[in-house]
C-alpha cells in the first residue's frame, strides 16, 4: 500500500463523517443545547451558592458561568467521543466499517482516522459554543480560541479513544445506555467541571482524589489553562499518556486475533 493510498483513506473517512455532521441538523443542535442548558441554568442558578475565588488561571474573583465554560467544552468533546463510539458500533455490525474492517489497509490506521474525523466534528461543536458564550459575554482573551485549539484536539482525541475501547466491547447498539450511565456521568461529574478541587475536597478526601486523577479532570483542566493563554504541562502529560493507553486498548480491542473481536466471533450469534 503507498502513501496515497492512506491519504485517500483518511481523507474519505473523515469527510464522510463531517458531511454527516452537516446532513444531521439536529446532531448538531442537541450538542450545543446539553451544554448551553448548564450555561443558562444551572450556572445562572448557582452563581451565588458557588462563587469561585482567585485560582490559576484566573487573575481575579470570576463568576461561575467563566468556571463552568472549559468543563462545558469537554462535556461536548465526551459525550461527541460516545457519539462517535455509538456510531461506530452501528457502521461497524450493518454501515461503512463493516467493508472497512476486510480492507488491505490495517486496521490501526482505519481507527486512527475515524478517531481523527470524530474529534474534528467535536472542535467544531466546541468552536460553535464558544461563539455562544462570547454573545453571552463569557470571553477570554483572542489569543486564547487560538491557543485553545492543540488542547481541545488532544482532550478530544483522548475521549474518542476511550470510546473507540468502549466500542470493542459493545455488541449490540441497546448496550449503549448501560455504558452511559457507568462511565459518562461519573467521568463528568467526579471531575473539575463543575467545581474546583479545593472545592470538592472541602466535602471529600475520597471525591477529591478521584477527581484528581480522574483523566477527563486533566483535560478540562488543560483546555481550561489554553483559553487563558497558559500552559498546564501535568494536565497535557497526563492527557496524552491517557490518549496513548486508550488508544492502545482499542486497537488492541480491534485486533481481529487478539481482541474483543475473537470473542464476539466466537460467541456462534
């Protein structure tokens, strides 16, 4: 296989999924109206209850709609990599994967660009909300939506490797609730999106060390510093080393002699 070869790949697969971005109206909005609910709602509800003082990389006392914001982008950018896992369960058993998977091409590389077309299709959904949140005066400095743009990629790609492990071990499409609920939410919710960890601590020894290490936690964390022009260099070691294990697992997970494959193979459906 040459070079070309690949490149037409990775440039079909990704474009297929954009077009379907762009096709699919309403995916687009139901990305934008779960976050912007929390923006409007839940932080206008709780911007007395939860004020948040001077913490890096804020210079000054902020309200906790500026908090919430980053922890927002990385809910569209998690709950796009399920999106992109509940897909790929779908192309994979009756769509386009399914021819995939019995190309000459390996399937790393098959993996490697659907996981790149999914997280292109978050950093647009994540650039809209910023739009929003500008209109909405949530704003940050110009240079931050540049600086902004290599950690949102990362943290994306990071969360769409850990759907594509999900997705080795999904079978069947009813499946996916399940997932929802036991990794989705407690990714979310034990986390720093909502609420700083000084903050967490002061309720829990237990909550506070899980959300430190919990790896959506650094890539909030990460797209949190970018927006405000600085570098985070434990949130983007911890992130990448996160990508580097998910993305293994999964393609692994694929590997059709060693992976969830062979099980699922053997199960004689």
């Amino acid at each position: 296989m040459r070079i070309l070869h690949y490149w037409r790949a990775t440039v079909g697969i990704v474009g297929r999924e954009l077009l379907r971005f762009l096709h699919q109206r309403e995916r687009f909005v139901s990305a934008l109206v779960r976050p912007l609910v929390w923006l409007f709602v839940f932080a206008a509800g709780f911007r007395a209850a939860l004020g948040i003082a001077i913490a890096p990389p804020y210079e000054t006392y902020i309200l906790y709609e500026v908090y919430i914001t980053p922890g927002l982008l990385g809910m569209i950018l998690l709950f796009n990599g399920m999106q992109s896992s509940l897909s790929m369960v779908y192309d994979r058993e009756m769509g386009s994967m399914r021819m995939l998977m019995v190309c000459p091409l390996p399937r790393w590389f098959l993996l490697c660009s659907k996981l790149i077309a999914g997280t292109a299709v978050g950093v647009l959904q994540s650039y809209a909300f910023l739009g929003i949140a500008w209109l909405y005066d949530i704003q940050a400095p110009l240079m931050g939506y540049v600086w902004i743009l290599p950690a949102l990629v990362l943290a994306g790609m990071m969360l769409g490797a850990l759907g594509l492990l999900l997705s080795s071990f999904i079978k069947q499409l009813e499946n996916f609730a399940g997932v929802m609920n036991f990794v989705i939410f407690p990714l979310f919710f034990m986390s720093t999106a909502l609420y700083p960890l000084w903050k967490i601590k002061e309720s829990s020894e237990v909550l506070h060390t899980l959300a430190q290490y919990n790896p959506f936690s650094q890539a909030v964390e990460l797209i949190r510093f970018a927006l405000y022009e600085q570098f985070n260099q434990q949130a983007l070691l911890f992130t990448a080393a996160a990508f580097l294990l998910f993305m293994g697992a999964a393609i692994m997970g694929y590997n059709p002699s060693k992976g969830m494959m062979v099980k699922k193979g053997g199960g004689g459906d």
